[in-house]
C-alpha cells in the first residue's frame, strides 16, 4: 500500500467518528417525538424548574399529596436542571435536541473506541447493531445525558488496564460529573474492580502488586469524588431504593426482564451475539468474559439496562477481537485517533444546520397518551385537590401543578403502595380499592378509559362521570358519598 493510500485510510478512520456522531444526531432529530415518549419526563423538567426557582435541591417531596414531606432526594438534579433550561429557551425542542446532542456524543465517543483496535467491517457492523439494542431507552431523561460520561469513563479504564497502568487521578472529574447527572454512577463505581483486576492479572509477575494498590488508591478516590454532589454520600445510598422495590419493580415496563416470547431488539442483538461467537469461535479472556457476562446478565434481567450492555459490551470485547482476529488495536500505546480541523468544521457547521432547523420547525410533542390535557384542565377548573389517577399520568400532573397520588419516582412511594396502586387500578382487590379511596380521602379520579377501576366507578353510587375522552376518564365523588367494602351499585337505567 502507497504512503498516500496509508494516509487516506488513516484520515478516514480519524474522521468516522465525527460522521457517526452527525448521522445519529440527524437520525434523533428526525424521530425526536420518540424522545418525548416517557412520561418521567414532564416531572424531571418539573423538578429542575423547581430547582432553578427555589435555588437549592429537594430533600423531601413536594409534589405529590400521597408523599407530602417523606424524604426524598433527587440525585439526578444536574441534569434536570439543564433539561428544564432548555425547556424554557426552546420548548421541546430543546429537550430533544439536547437528548439527540448526548446520543451522539455516545456513538461518537464509542467509535472512536472501536476504531483504535477494529477494521471497518466489524466497526459498522457493531455501531448499528448498538443503537438497535439501545433504542428503546433512549429517551429525554437524565440517564441519556449520563450516557457518554459512561462510555468516556469506561474506555479510559480499559484503556489504562490495556496499558497495564493505573488511570490518572484527573480521570476521577467525570465519576464526579456522571453523580450529579444520575444514579447510575454507582455502575462506575463498580466497574473499576473488574477492570483493575483485568490489569493486574495481565501484568508482569513483579509489577502486579505495585499496579493492584494503584488501583486501589484509584477507586478510593473516585469512591470520594462520586460523593461530591449536594447530597454528598447520600447520593450513593440512594440508589438501595430502588432495589428495594422487591416485586414491585416488575410491574415499571423498562424494569421487567428481557422477553424472548417475541423478538424485540434486545432479544433480536442478544441472539446475534450468541450466533456470531458460534460461528467466529471468539474467545475472551478471564476478565473480560466477566464483564461481558455480568453486562449481558444486566440487560436480561432489567430491559433499561440494555443500552449499557449495548454501549459497554464491545469496548470489554473490542481489544480482545482485534488481537484473535486481527485489527488496528494490537500495539497497546496506540493513540487514539484525531480528526482534522476542517472535518471538525464541516461537522459542526451541519450540527448547527441541523439544530436551526429543529427548532424553526418545532414540531416535537410528547406522546397523547401520557398527556391528559383536557382532563388535567378540567380537575383544576374543579379545584380537585386529591387525585387517584394512573401511573402514567402523574408526570404531566405534576407539570401542570396538580398533586398526583402516584408517578415515576417509585423510589419515592416504596414496594407496597406500587403494589397496593396496582391492585385498587386493576380492581385486583375490589374492597381494597374502595378502602383507599376513604383512606386517602380521593375526590376524583383520573384513569384510564379501558381501566376496571374506571369501569367500576361508572356503576358505583356516590361518583360521576364528568370528563372523557379517547384516552381517559375522570369521575368525581359526590360529598355525602362514604364507601363501606360493599358499596352501593346504582340501579340500571332504562
């Protein structure tokens, strides 16, 4: 091969990155009202609002009546807060070109990971196969804009174990910012001794202990940095609660395990990756099978962490292929790669192009079926103070000033009320519905049109039906109306 034809290979894959980046920034652009598809995020914008107002981080709720005053912490509160500042200079343009910005930062920053050990061939084939898997959280949410601190934080660890040295001190900056961005910092965290035993186990004889205790001091220090937030440790303990939602984590859909019954990306990726070792014969060593295992466990028994095992699982394997099949990565000091100015430049004045015309159009919306407008209105025209409504549509409530009984911080409402909501919404426990109701002293509802329990409330004495429409139905209590465990069923009309 010519010197010239060495230099154009060696500027094309300099440049694939910053390519990459563009094509997923336009592709999250195009289908941005997808973004908007979840819920959670009219309360995240709600939250950093109330942060911007407020100048200071919530230590108990305020938004709920269920919840009034429990503790509560929102250690996603960075990222909220730049969510809902965009939110405010743009609409939801702005949330949606801000998502769309950290994907592909994401996808730029892991090929450019990729790059440094694999050809062409297998990078193109990895990157599109990623976003697949990854799709279906990928959403205007905290976690997104978390998502290429992750993949930075991740690739200078391996990079560092790659060079059997222990990663700079300075490295420790993103763990910080990745904590104040979201809870998933505590993956970091926990990524660091896998990896750093990868090191050591790869090192000469004599160094092996010397590199083990730079290591150690290592993950000390990013233990301590992670706790630099407005919570400080708390950061860190927070995230047990959501662990501890025990089985009502089953019932939240990106917490439910993958589903093989039918073929979804998650599942279509997972088969892939299985047919494809068959067929290469890929082998990994010790650690990194380790890591590649525990990251597949992860998506498989949690769907929203597929998009960690889809961005993380081939940088564990990219270093390991490159040296059994052959590929750029086989000298370990290799740089990585750095594209040229005016490719910089051409990519960047495209991104802003693209930007402009995002948010000349702005025609992004989230979803009708988690946006209630008219039934929201008509609760607060009625000054209904105490709302049970469906857990899909307490976000919007809480964007538009009105308490909900229930929403997306389940972390917040604990195990057994998720449970008992399921119950009382579903009409599981008919007796038990109308004992919450008295309880919690509801006086109205904002449901579901197809949900049992507004099916019920249709027959029941005591409620009316005074809203509906395609997507819900709001009946409230008249104020005489009490409700024993047989409540009164109005008589049929003629």
């Amino acid at each position: 091969m010519s010197v010239q034809a060495i230099d154009a290979a060696q500027a094309e894959r300099n440049t694939l990155p910053l390519w990459v980046g563009l094509i997923v920034y336009a592709v999250m652009l195009a289908a941005g009202n997808r973004l908007l598809h979840d819920p959670d995020t009219y309360w995240q914008i709600a939250v950093g609002q109330w942060m911007v107002d407020h100048r200071a981080v919530p230590w108990t709720d305020t938004f709920s009546f269920t919840m009034q005053g429990q503790p509560w912490l929102s250690t996603q509160w960075l990222a909220q807060v730049i969510y809902s500042q965009f939110y405010a200079w743009f609409g939801w343009a702005g949330p949606v070109a801000l998502a769309a910005l950290a994907i592909a930062a994401t996808y730029a920053l892991l090929t450019r990971f990729l790059v440094r050990y694999l050809a062409d061939v297998p990078v193109m084939i990895l990157l599109p196969v990623s976003f697949l898997m990854a799709l279906p959280h990928l959403y205007a949410r905290p976690h997104v804009l978390a998502l290429p601190v992750m993949v930075a934080w991740v690739g200078a660890l391996l990079t560092a174990a790659e060079r059997r040295e222990a990663p700079p001190f300075v490295l420790v900056l993103l763990i910080t910012l990745w904590a104040n961005l979201h809870g998933g910092f505590v993956l970091g965290l926990m990524l660091i001794g896998p990896i750093a035993l990868d090191a050591v186990l790869n090192a000469e004889g004599p160094a092996r202990m010397r590199l083990m205790m730079r290591w150690f001091v290592f993950g000390l220090v990013a233990l301590a940095a992670s706790c630099a937030t407005p919570y400080g440790w708390n950061s860190l303990l927070a995230a047990r609660a959501i662990l501890n939602l025990g089985e009502a984590l089953k019932l939240i859909r990106e917490w439910a395990p993958a589903d093989f019954s039918f073929l979804g990306p998650i599942e279509a990726g997972v088969l892939l990756i299985v047919a494809l070792a068959f067929m290469r014969g890929m082998k990994l060593p010790l650690m990194r099978n380790v890591l590649f295992v525990g990251l597949l466990y992860m998506a498989l028994a949690h769907i929203r962490n597929a998009d960690v095992f889809a961005l993380l699982g081939p940088m564990v394997v990219a270093a390991p292929l490159a040296a059994q099949f052959g590929g750029r990565g086989n000298e370990v000091g290799l740089a990585f790669p750095q594209p040229h100015g005016f490719a910089v430049s051409v990519a960047v004045a495209l991104m802003i192009a693209l930007t402009a015309g995002a948010f000349a159009v702005n025609r992004y919306r989230p979803a009708e079926n988690v946006t209630p407008v008219a039934a929201v209105k008509f609760l607060k025209e009625r000054g209904a103070q105490r709302v049970f409504n469906d857990y899909e549509f307490g976000g919007y409530m809480i964007a538009r000033g009105v308490a909900p009984y229930i929403d997306g911080r389940t972390e917040l409402y604990g195990e057994k009320f998720v449970l008992e909501h399921k119950a009382a919404s579903r009409l599981l426990n008919p007796v038990g519905f109308f004992e919450l109701l008295e309880r919690y002293r509801i006086d109205a509802t904002l449901l579901n049109r197809t949900s049992p329990a507004a099916l019920i409330l249709d027959q029941v004495d005591g409620w009316q039906k005074v809203f509906s429409d395609d997507q819900v139905v709001v009946h409230v209590r008249d104020a005489s109306a009490r409700h024993t465990a047989e409540p009164k069923i109005k008589p049929a009309s003629n």
